[in-house]
C-alpha cells in the first residue's frame, strides 16, 4: 500500500512534517500547541460547528480564518493559533455558549479556557440543567458514522433548534447500541431499561460504548467487516493460500475474485444500512442480499432477501469447486430456508465430488448425476433432494464420516477414503486450509466438539506472524484460546470485537495475540453484570471447569479420547501426488530444510511418503503438548488431579476418567 505523501508546514513558526489532506487540527497538537474545541470527537467526523478552533492560515501571501478541525492542511501552510484577533472571536462564542448553558463542565472548562468567567448573554432560552445537550452533533454524527443509522438530527431553527427522533417519536431503526450517550460530552443523553437488572450498569455501558468506537474507526483499516461482512476474509485467504480449493486440496484458485468481498460489495450487499446479527450491534457485519431472484427449488421465481453470504459459506462454494456468485447466494438461501448447515454440506460435497472425480464413486451411486467439482446445478439438486428427504441427497446428508465407512464397507479404498474424508469426532472440517500450520490443525483436531475454527483460530498467529514456534507455545495457545472462546460464547460475547478488531496500539502490549485490552472489556462487562471481579486466571479456571466436563462427557460418548484427536492426512499434508507437485517447491523447500532430506533424485511418492511420516509425527508430539497443558493424560483424558484443581472431582465425573488414568 502506498504511503501517504508528507508535506512541510509551519505553526506558530515550528516547522513540522505532516501527512498531506490530513486534518490542521491533528498537526497543531502534533507540534505540541493547543486550540480549544468543543464539538469536535476523536473518532468522529469533523464538522466545525462550534467555531473554537479557529486559526489564521496563509498561503501566498493570502490569508484567512478557517475551523482547524476539518481544514485539511496543504504544502507551505502558515498557520498562527492565538493572536488578539483569534481571541477575541473565541471569547465572544464562549461567552455565548456561557450564557446558555451555565452549568455544563464541558462549557465551563472551554470559557475558562477562553478567559471568560461570566456571560452577558443569560437570557429566558438559558438552561441551568448540568447535562443539558449543547447542540455539539456528536451524536447525530456517531448515529450515522458509527453504526450506518441516522435516527437523530436536529429540528427547528436557530433558538428552537432541538435534537429529536424523526416526527419527535422513538424510530424503530435505533438499535439501542449507546454510541450516542457514548460521545456525548455532557450526559444529556442516558440509556435506560436495564431489564437484566445488572450490577453495574455504567461500567457495562462505558465498555460497551468504547468497542462501538474502535469497530466504527478502527474496522475501516483492518478487516472492514462494517462493510462486507465476513466476506473479506475471502480475498485474505486466496492471497494466503488457505482458501480451500477442491475438497482442500489448494489453498486458491485464479476465480476465487468471481465470490469475492468486491464482487459481493459491488453486485449484491445491500448498502448503508444497519445490518446486525443482534440488535445492539454497531459492527453490522451480517450482511444481507435483497431482491435475489431464486431460479430453482421451491421458491423458484421469487424475490427474496438472502442473510449472507458469509465468508465460510463463500469457502465452502470455493471447496465445491463453485465459483459462480449467483449459485453462491442461491446456495445460501436455501441451505438456511431448510435448516442445513453451509459449512457441514459444503465439506461433504467436497469430499463426494473428489470420490466422483477419483473414480471411486460413478453415477450408479449418485443417482445419474455427474458430480464433479463446480456442478453448481448438480449442488443445488442433492441440497433440494436433501431437504425433501430423498435420492442421493439423503446419503450425502448424513456426513462425511456415514459416506466414508458406507464406502469402505463396500470395498472402496479405506485409507485415500480416510485420508481425504475432512471430518475428526463426526464433524465436518470449517472451511479454512490447515496443511501449514500445526497449531491450526491441533486446533481442529483437539476441539471437543469438532473441526469447527470457534475453538482455535491459529492460522495468522501460527504460520504467518510465527508468534508460536516452539510445540509449548502452540500447546499454550491451544489451551488459553478455546477456553477464551468457549468463555465468550457462554457469556453471549461475539468474538468478532476480541481479534478481529483490535486497538491500534495492541502491537506494543506483552501478549499481543491474546488482545489484553479486549479480554478486560469482556471481563468487566462480566463484572458489570454479576459484580464479580475477574481476572484471567479467575476467568480460565472458571470455563476449563466447562471444557474438561465437555471432554468427560465425550469420553463418556465415545469421542474424548487421543484416537479421537487424531485428523484425517488431507488437513496434514498433500494426498495426491498432483497436490504435492501444484506446490512442489514449497515441499521441497521443507524437506530439505526442515527434515534435513535432499529431495533431488527423488520421485514425487517418495518425497511424500517422507513428507507424511514427519507430518504425522509432529502432530502426535503436539497432542503430547497439549494434553500435559491442560492437565490430560497421553490418552487425553482429564486427570482427577486436575479435577480437583478445578473442584470438579464429582464421584459421577471421576467414574468416567478412572479406569483411564496414567
């Protein structure tokens, strides 16, 4: 990305270096002066309406008065921020702001500021009430800026001039998210109807109101979720390599712009509107296709709103080979119209159309249809079989797991059917490429629910930032990171506003990957809510008590133990020797490097085979780490000991896990 170019200007005779089209106001305080203002905000939009922050400017020789706030500096800029004519304007409008709103701290701090001590200009339209609204804009601003609403403005003019809701009624479109009591400066505006009853109301709000910041200033330059939704992250995995491809087997593919976050922005989300998943949320990153034209199914013909797409249902079309984004919508909506989940039947299509290309499956098993990948019609066919309850579509609706050991029951080959099969405990894989990042695949495969990304999201801090080399660090992330996880969804907290927005300065923090700032808004907004204090000790003992009772439970099913843990070769590794030689020179690269083996002279199966076999062993040293973090035997289950730390060592529990003691 280009810098922005730096220009020269001069401040009170201090020359400094600023960005060009920046804003004069940021640049005075950067060279170290001040001007007083009263409706300016940090994370709002500038508008220059209360006049105190004017200066002179003079360019050739021609000068001027202008608002600091929203005057956006140039080259060879003079500027002056205090002279006797500079002053005697802002005590003139202090003094009016003075003889209006007498009691406001706010006004009074800028008046004193100013040099004015009393008003001449009390009058009958003066109000004496301490949080009496000053008419700053900050909250019509924050209203449309932070969450994409306009409920407020101002009505009337000049002495009758008010803030209101449209027609002085109570919108149906304000989503009660306090970013208006959040910027305003003088606490006319309150938020009430506590119906939970909290302990501590205003501790919930000020956090609250300081995430809805960040997400309206921060969200723009990170992951513009505000805007597009999830579906961002589409663009960042293909430029990664980790878009699944083709039952993941590649991590991107040259179409993958066709389903992208500029083609779904550009051609079908709905703009400019809140778009929450939950009323309240200033993020709005649920996005939403109106007016979609349905051409098949039941509803063909029809023009619907489509919630989505998301980016692991975009994925899960990229993993079916599908990149056409009328199918994806289409996919979409009926995939939520029946109730089936986009990731569970994106994966198993995968799997089947591999099997189908592979030649280990033919029509006679599909039911006439020519499954390849990409067979969007096809798709859309098995999903409607599926949701009627007949043809093929009941097969494949039972799961990756149900169609591998039918297969293998039958005489198909077991171990490419297990290798490519992307399921661990009878879940499907979620949608991301894991064959670069151990921690990541450690992630998926130790999940007590399953390969579904809420519990270890790993793959940035694992293989790209590299902030978890050693197998002990990866063990630790693996144990602090699902228990944030499963912390914040039994709280109701959206992980969204904990690590995938994050404070600017969050790079300088100790443990930058665990985003300390955001796990203290969650703990307060606990606190505020129970009046329990917590701190991250209090808050790991407190959900590893939920987590080890889940692993015990899936013991008790049949699905806790180490044998459980283990992934199919597919999430490792490359299975097929065309997927080895599409990224040859990366293979290559670490065999030679990392294993210490010399691929030259070496055939592709060869250099697979030794491939796998230190794969396969560096997964099961990871298992090893992570179990003795979090207090497990090698088999991977919980030790009593480590029940009782947890004060969980219940007779019923400690049944379970006895007979499998070390």
């Amino acid at each position: 990305m280009a810098q922005t170019k730096k220009i020269e200007i001069t401040i009170n005779g201090k020359v400094i270096s600023v960005p060009r089209g920046s804003m004069l106001l940021g640049a005075i305080k950067q060279a170290g002066f001040d001007v007083p203002v009263l409706c300016h905000h940090k994370d709002l939009t500038p508008n220059g309406s209360c006049r105190l922050c004017i200066v002179k400017v003079s360019i050739n020789g021609r000068s001027s008065i202008v608002t600091s706030c929203n005057y956006p500096v140039r080259d060879k800029l003079l500027v002056v921020t205090e002279d006797d004519e500079l002053n005697k304007h802002r005590k003139i409008l202090a003094e009016m702001y003075l003889g209006r709103w007498p009691n406001v701290e706010a006004v009074k701090q800028i008046a004193k500021k100013c040099g004015v001590e009393n008003s001449r200009f009390a009058s009958d339209i003066t109000d004496t009430n301490p949080k009496a609204c000053i008419l700053c804009t900050h909250c019509v601003r924050a209203c449309k800026e932070f969450v994409l609403e306009e409920v407020l403005d101002f009505a009337g003019r000049g002495i009758k001039r008010h803030l209101t809701m449209p027609f002085g009624v109570v919108d149906r479109h304000c989503v009660g998210c306090s970013s208006c009591a959040y910027v305003c400066p003088t606490g006319a505006i309150e938020i009430v109807d506590d119906l939970n009853n909290p302990a501590d109301p205003i501790m919930i709000r000020n956090h609250g109101m300081k995430i809805n910041a960040e997400m309206a200033t921060l969200d723009a330059v990170q992951n513009r979720m505000r805007e597009v939704g999830t579906a961002n992250i589409i663009d960042v995995m293909n430029a990664y390599d980790l878009l699944p491809v083709h039952n993941f087997r590649y991590g991107s593919h040259p179409e993958a712009h066709k389903i992208d976050s500029k083609m779904l922005k550009r051609h079908y989300f709905t703009q400019g509107m809140a778009d929450g998943c939950w009323k309240g949320c200033s993020m709005a990153c649920a996005k939403a296709v109106d007016g979609f034209v349905l051409r098949t199914g039941p509803y063909k013909g029809q023009k619907v709103v489509v919630d989505g797409p998301e980016y692991e249902t975009a994925a899960g079309s990229a993993n079916m080979g599908c990149f056409d984004p009328d199918f994806l919508v289409e996919f979409n909506f009926y995939c939520d119209t029946y109730g089936i989940d986009t990731i569970s039947f994106s994966t198993t299509m995968a799997f089947v159309m591999e099997a189908f290309e592979s030649g280990v499956i033919n029509e006679n098993d599909t039911g006439g249809m020519k499954l390849k990948f990409g067979a969007t019609n096809e798709v859309l066919e098995i999903l409607h079989q599926m949701a009627e309850g007949k043809g093929f579509g009941v097969e494949v609706g039972q799961g990756v797991r149900w169609l591998k050991e039918k297969w293998i029951k039958e005489g198909k080959p077991a171990q490419f059917l297990n290798d490519i099969g992307m399921e661990t405990k009878g879940l499907e894989f979620s949608e991301y490429v894991t064959k670069e990042s151990l921690a990541q695949q450690g992630g998926y495969g130790m999940a007590v629910k399953g390969p579904q990304h809420d519990e270890a999201w790993l793959i940035f801090m694992d293989m790209v930032n590299n902030q978890i080399p050693t197998f002990e660090d990866k063990a630790e992330a693996l144990y602090y990171f699902p228990l944030f996880r499963t912390w914040f969804g039994l709280q109701g907290l959206c992980k969204i506003i904990w690590n995938d927005v994050v404070p600017a300065d969050n790079y300088l923090q100790k443990e930058a990957h665990k985003i300390p700032e955001h796990v203290r808004n969650f703990q307060k907004f606990y606190e505020g809510m129970t009046g329990i204090p917590l701190d991250e000790k209090k808050m790991l003992d407190q959900i590893a008590r939920v987590y080890n009772l889940q692993r015990i439970m899936s013991k008790l099913l049949g699905f806790g133990t180490r044998k459980d843990d283990r992934i199919p070769y597919r999430a490792m590794g490359p299975v097929t020797k065309e997927e080895y030689e599409s990224r040859a020179e990366r293979y290559d690269r670490q065999l030679k490097e990392i294993i210490g083996v010399d691929p030259a002279g070496k055939s592709t199966e060869e250099k697979m085979k030794i491939l796998r076999k230190y794969r396969e062993e560096q997964y099961e040293k990871l298992m090893d780490a992570v179990y003795k973090r979090r207090g497990w035997t090698k088999d991977g289950v919980p030790k009593i000991e480590r029940l009782r730390e947890l004060g969980i060592d219940l007779p019923e529990l400690v049944e379970i896990v006895k007979d499998a003691q070390e």
